[in-house]
C-alpha cells in the first residue's frame, strides 16, 4: 500500500529512540522529510545520523519539549528548513508515575502542554498542507486504572480527549487529528528495560497482564502511528488507535 508520505514533510518530538525513531525509519523510507527532537544532544545526533544514512532529508535539534519558547524555536526552525510541515507526531511522556505533586506538574508541563504547544506552534504551517495531520502518543494507562501512578493515566487521558476535540474543531479545515494508546513498549534504553533491570517484580507483573506473553516492540506501534498519520488514512479523525496485544479489557464503544 501506498501511503502517500512522499514529498512530506514531518516533526517528532521524542524522535531518537523508541517509538518515536522508529516512527521516523518508516517515514524516511515512504519517502517523507523528517525533524525530530529529544532532551539528550548525542542521542538526536546518533539518530539523524542514522536516518540521514540513505541520504534522505533528516535534521534535528535537542529540546526540552516543556520549555514552550524552545519547543517553539525548534518548530518554526524546521518548518524553515523542511519547507513546511504537513505531520506532527507527538511523542513525549515524562513518565512520572509517582504519586505526589512533582509527577502532577512533570505530566502538565511535559506530556499535557508540551502537546498544546506542539500543536499551536506547526498549525500555521499545518493550515497550508493539503495532507495535515497530527498524531499524539497517548496509552492504555488513560483508558484503564492500572499500576501506574494516578497523575500519568489522568494526563494521558485528556490528551485523547484534547486530540478528539481537535479533530471536530479542524476537519473543516481538511487538518485531522488522532491518538495512538500502547500498552507497555520494551526496546533499548527504555522504561521497561530500566524497570526490568532494577526492579524485576514490577516487570513480571506487568508482563504476566498481558495474554501475548511479552510486551509490544516500538515498530509494532510506530506502524500504526504512521498509518494514521498518513494520508492513506484520510477520512480517519478523532481516533484512538489501541495497540497492546489485548493487554486492556475494556471495551471502546
């Protein structure tokens, strides 16, 4: 299939490893240019030097996404070089699954505004593409009660409710607007990596919720993300795209 990303032109935040880069890998090689960011200079550096290998079109920039006027900069620096932006994937979390007031302010400033101000900051750009999309990573954690922390499910669950009402407020402007909810997600560098390292009870009990005996690969969900990204998936707005191997139980109706 065809997916109609050549010639685009895409921003990822949290794009150097996970998700998110594998998320740029597909794009990359749909033909699409792609911007990412993350916090960690050499891990941004490592990734557009891997995905600018084949000689497409990859740039990016090492921000702190809760910083608006960094987040801003890097944006409007990318719409600069790329052209324009026609996707926005969001695709940050500050994981702050403790339960006190430092994680309530870590998943406002990080996973909640940080989408806001994604999404305010591409939308003059997003208004001129003819295939404007946005594609926020939100999880099952905003859709069930589980054992993370109260703060982490709660933001998680207004991003899909901030994505589904940008979805009615700019379909007619032709921009649509979609979640993707993982369930756990292992790869290198990585939460569940870390937790399974350092705290190997809390992995053999997340691991034991889930019916497919292990957790989701990053490609697994890059994939979907991309699709509803894309233009192949043109009349889909106001999505949430679950994708964790039947980890949930709840029925979305």
């Amino acid at each position: 299939m065809d997916l109609g990303l050549k010639g685009l032109r895409a921003l990822i935040t949290g794009g150097s490893k996970g998700i998110g880069l594998r998320c740029a890998e597909i794009l990359i090689a749909e033909g699409a240019a792609v911007s990412i960011c993350a916090r960690t200079g050499a891990d941004v550096d490592a990734a557009v030097g891997k995905l600018s290998a084949t000689g497409a079109t990859a740039m990016g920039t090492a921000v702190d996404v809760s910083d608006k006027a960094a987040l801003e900069a890097w944006v409007a620096q990318s719409a600069e070089t790329l052209g324009g932006i026609d996707i926005v994937i969001g695709n940050v979390s500050a994981l702050a699954v403790a339960d006190d007031e430092d994680a309530w302010k870590a998943g406002f400033d990080t996973d909640m505004m940080h989408s806001v101000r994604l999404v305010n900051a591409a939308m003059p750009w997003l208004e001129k593409s003819d295939a404007a999309s946005i594609t926020l990573i939100s999880s099952v954690s905003g859709r069930e009660i589980d054992f993370t922390g109260p703060a982490y499910g709660a933001f998680k669950a207004a991003i899909t409710h901030y994505a589904q009402g940008l979805a009615f407020k700019l379909a007619g402007k032709g921009i649509r607007a979609n979640t993707v909810s993982p369930g756990n997600t292992y790869f290198d560098g990585g939460i569940w990596q870390n937790i399974e390292k350092n705290m190997p009870d809390l992995y053999a009990e997340a691991l034991s919720l889930n019916p497919t005996g292990r957790m989701a690969k990053p490609e697994e969900v890059a994939r979907g993300v991309v699709f509803l990204a894309s233009p192949a998936s043109s009349f889909t707005t106001g999505t949430n795209l679950v994708i964790d191997g039947a980890l949930t139980k709840g029925v979305q109706l």
